[in-house]
C-alpha cells in the first residue's frame, strides 16, 4: 500500500501561466437556455470565501497538475470518490471545480453523483434545484435542461434532485449513458461527486462513464484494509490521483447532512499525489 500513497510525479518548475478566470465564459451552444443562480456567501467553499489560505492553494496546485497530466492522455471527466464516508470527497469536489472555474479558464461541469446521500448542492449552499431525479422521472431527453449556471463563475452545476433509493437503474440505463456523453461535448471538464466506493456499487457504474477517478483519503478516517477491500472492489479504477485529506480535527469536516468547515491551519491543507498512467 505504501505505493499507493506515493508521489506520482512533482509539478514542473516552469508551469504555464494559467491566465486569467474566463467569468463571464459564453453559454455552451448546445445547452438550453439555463437559469443562472448566485452561490450564498455561506457557502462552505473554501477556493471562494477564503482564497488565500492553504487549503485554496493546496486546490490551485491539484487544478494545475490535472491539468498538465491531461497533456499526457485522453482527460476530460473525472470521478471523485473515497473508500469510505467522511473523507471529504464532496468538499473536494466542490473545491477543485470551482478552482478549475476561476483559474484555468475553462468551462466546468459539476454533478452531483452520490444519488444515495446527495451532499454537493448542500456544500454550495444551493437548497430546493431540481436535478437528476426528476429528469429521470419524467420524458425529458436533455440532461441539459436541468443544469444550472453559477453567477459570475465558468461554472455549472447538475443536481442529484431528489434522493434515490435505487439509483443503479439511472446509472446503467443507456438512456443515461446517452444523455451524460452529450455533456462532454459542453464542458472542458466534469467533476462527479460519486459515492464512496464502500459499500455500493456506483463508482464501477460512473466509471463506464468518465474517464478517470480521483481517490479522496482521510488521515485517521478509513482503514488500510477498507482501502485495500475498496479499490479491489472497483473493475476498471482509471486511477490518476490521491487527494490526502489531513485534517488535525475529524469531527471538522463531515459528510453530506452535516457541515464541513474550512480549515484553519497548515494541518487541515490537502497534499495531493498523482498518479501517471
């Protein structure tokens, strides 16, 4: 296991410069008209109230290096995912395509995956949006008409809706299939907030899907061995990259109902490790 959590490779001394945040980025023209909505400023991300902490420049340098390593192959969707609960995946998640937003200047497609536990609406201070589950209800055929644009910010956002009891039928429909895959055509990015990968089934249902996965871990939070039971469990990982979540206080960031909050020193920063395929 220790490989695992092995720096894949160090960001090059000579970055490009990432320039400067495409804000006002143009509508993706073969998405419907979508409703534009502002983020609260209570929201709990971090890469937006507090810039200039570590934990901000700890979500700059992850954009940076996913960047560069999608140079290097095929790179445009990605899963985020942990072993298990309360790892921070959802406030990963949120973080990093907010920052991908405002500093590399691209178009970025969020989703919240996770149809079991939806928390990523919640983290963005967003209540009430319709999303996933009521495109699947009903006969509508565009995903697109049920995303939503973030004020001010080269940022989308596609809700689970409501919570789903049976949410593998979605998720391996061709229906959906069809409908995610016109999305790439939108974006420069989509982040998916999946579940953990304990104990269900839906990060090898989102991982037929993206085209990579980006594992969250928590210091003091999951196990070796529910690590080691996890990542044996996925079919195909598409692993790129380990975030390591090393919060000093684990009852501070929580998952889903409950409120993360933003760390406060240089032990809350998240040291990331990529992996090169």
């Amino acid at each position: 296991m220790s490989q695992l959590y092995e720096s894949l490779r160090r960001a090059e001394m000579e970055q490009r410069s990432p320039g400067e945040p495409r804000l006002e980025s143009a509508r993706p023209t073969d998405l419907p008209k979508v409703i534009a909505i502002d983020v609260p400023s209570a929201s709990r991300l971090v890469a937006q109230v507090d810039p200039k902490c570590l934990a901000a420049e700890k979500f700059r340098a992850l954009a940076t290096r996913l960047e560069n390593l999608r140079n290097e192959r095929d790179l445009k969707s990605l899963q985020v995912t942990s072993s298990v609960n309360g790892e921070g995946k959802t406030f990963v998640t949120g973080n990093l395509a907010l920052t991908l937003a405002k500093h590399s200047g691209v178009r970025v497609l969020v989703v919240e995956g996770d149809l079991h536990r939806p928390g990523l609406a919640s983290l963005l201070g967003l209540t009430g949006l319709r999303g996933l589950s009521h495109w699947w209800s009903g006969r509508e055929e565009n995903l697109g008409r049920y995303i939503y644009k973030l004020n001010g910010l080269a940022l989308w956002f596609l809700s689970a809706g409501e919570a789903s009891e049976q949410p593998s039928q979605v998720l391996q429909s061709p229906r959906f299939a069809k409908a995610f895959a016109r999305l790439g055509g939108s974006f420069d990015w989509i982040l998916v907030d999946s579940t953990p990968v304990l104990p269900t089934a839906d990060v090898n249902l989102w991982g037929r899907l993206v085209d990579g996965m980006l594992l969250v871990v928590r210091a003091g939070v999951a196990p070796v061995e529910a690590l080691k039971k996890g990542l044996a469990s996925v079919d195909n990982p598409k692993l790129v990259g380990i975030v390591l979540n090393e919060a000093s206080d684990s009852r501070q960031n929580k998952y889903v109902n409950q409120q993360y909050s933003a760390p406060k020193d240089a032990r809350n920063g998240l040291n990331d490790k990529n992996k090169k395929k």
